[in-house]
C-alpha cells in the first residue's frame, strides 16, 4: 500500500527516499531500483512530477518530520527557521506556514528574497548582527536548526518551547546547552514513511509544496556538484540531473 488510497499500480508516479551515507556526507546513485510499497509516496492520479520536484522530497520529509512531529506546530505559533535556505529550511517554512504559523528565517544571504516569497515574514542573514541580536530573544513557540550551532539558538526559544535539530550528529553534543536553555530539543531524521511520502506528494502536486532549485548539474558534472556543497551561496536544492547521461 502507499498511504491510504490502495495498492501502487503501473504507471503510477511515486516518490522515494534513497539511501545515504551520513557519515560519508554522500548520496546514492542508482539504474534500476526495487523499492518496497511501504517507502514508496503516491502521487495523484494524472500528476506528472517534474525534476524539480525531485528537490522536495527528501528536505520535505525532514522538515515535515521537524514542524509536524517535532514542534507540533500550530495555527499561531511564532517559529524560526534557522538555515533556512536549503531544502529542508525552505520546505520548513511552507509547511509551517500551511499550519498556520507564522515563520521568520535566518538564512544566507543569496536566499533572504526566496524566504520572503515563501512567507517567512522577518528574514536576516545569518551573518548581520540583527540575526546575532534575535539569538536571545526568548521569543519563539519553536525553533527548526537546519545549519549552525543549535546551541547558538536555543535562546531564541520560549522556556519550555522545542528545538527540533534536522542535524542528527549535532543533537547530543548540545543537550547540556539545551537543558541550560529550558529547551526541549529533538533530533529529526527523515524516515521513509509512505504516509508521509503520499502527504508531501499531493502538497506538491497541489501546488501547496513549491520547488524551489538553486543550481543544476549534468551527468557529467557530479565532481563539482559535490566540491560546490558548502561552498555557500545556497539557495534551494542541487539538481544532479543524469538523464543526458551516456548509457554504458
Ligand atoms: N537536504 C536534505 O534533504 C536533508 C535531509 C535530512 C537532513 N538534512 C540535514 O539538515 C541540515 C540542512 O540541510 P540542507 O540541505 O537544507 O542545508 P544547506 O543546503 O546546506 O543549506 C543551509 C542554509 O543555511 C545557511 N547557513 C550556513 N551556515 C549557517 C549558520 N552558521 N547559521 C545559519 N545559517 C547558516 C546557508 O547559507 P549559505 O549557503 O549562504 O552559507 C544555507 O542557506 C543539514 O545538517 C543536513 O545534513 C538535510
């Protein structure tokens, strides 16, 4: 089954997850892919996901595990998205914001505009004293750290407010800071739940989920797609595109 609309049929369009390797900071590349039922999203009847689509699915997971399950976020909560600029900040702030909360962002300076026209309402880079001024601000009902120092940003929560850190590896380092802070904080991992696949996949089939791409690679250009991560400059989702690939 995926989600609740019965059995995968052919020709269906579906979504999934594929391994990664944490550790090694590194994606999977395959050909040809068995996947159970259980890790596979259904998109609606008639939807043709495009590439870009493809951006949503992972980041999407995790920042729905992070709003939903994490914060438990609700109409009127005040939330910040700190990182707001990858994958997993900007399907943060839609997710929230379909919830219906209101989300401000710390991001880097490439995607402030992009934020804002997700409807993140005050939008600072992360390098601008006006950011390092909201760090104790004491101010938000939940607080999503997809890149920095989750400690750094425990102060800007409410006592008793969660942190929900999409940076499995930085969770248990910062559990004292969190404990001094008042702060609930949880570790999010993406998971491969098809219920949770089929949810994104109809918001983006809805047009409730936007895409948003900042760069895109050909086949041929894996090596610099990985040698560009972290080089700052984010805005959105990489795209490596392997369709004009050689076949072999
Ligand atoms: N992408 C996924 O599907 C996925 C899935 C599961 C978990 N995760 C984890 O979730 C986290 C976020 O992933 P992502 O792919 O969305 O990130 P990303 O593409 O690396 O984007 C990070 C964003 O944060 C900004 N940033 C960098 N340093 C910062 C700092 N010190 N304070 C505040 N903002 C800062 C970056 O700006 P500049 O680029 O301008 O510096 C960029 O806007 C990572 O820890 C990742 O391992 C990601």
């Amino acid at each position: 089954m995926a989600g609740s609309s019965g059995p995968i049929k052919v020709g269906d369009w579906v979504a999934v997850v594929l391994g990664l390797e944490p550790l090694r900071g590194r994606g999977t590349t395959v050909e040809l892919l068995a996947v159970e039922p259980s890790r596979c999203g259904r998109f609606p009847a008639g939807y043709v996901p495009s590439v870009e689509d493809c951006a949503l699915v992972l980041g999407g997971l995790t920042a729905l595990r992070a709003v939903r399950n994490g914060l438990r976020v609700r109409r009127g909560d005040r939330l910040l998205v700190v990182g707001a600029g990858g994958p997993v900040g900007m399907a943060a702030i839609q997710i929230a914001r379909g919830c219906g909360a209101s989300v401000d962002a710390i991001a880097g300076r490439t995607a402030l505009e992009r934020c804002r026209g997700l409807g993140a309402e005050h939008v600072r880079d992360y390098r601008s004293p006006e950011a390092e001024a909201m760090r104790g601000s004491r101010s938000y009902d939940g607080v999503v750290v997809a890149a920095g120092s989750p400690a750094a940003w425990f102060g800007a929560a409410c006592r008793g407010a969660t942190a929900a850190l999409t940076d499995g590896g930085s969770w248990l380092p910062s559990v004292p800071a969190a404990m001094r802070a008042g702060v609930h904080s949880v570790p999010i991992a993406a998971g491969h739940d098809c219920d949770d696949l089929t949810w994104l996949a109809r918001r983006i089939a809805a047009g409730e989920l936007v895409p948003v791409v900042g760069r895109r690679y050909g086949a041929a250009e894996v090596g610099r797609a990985h040698a560009e991560l972290g080089s700052g400059g984010t805005c959105g989702a990489r795209i490596i595109d392997h369709r004009d690939a050689p076949a072999l």
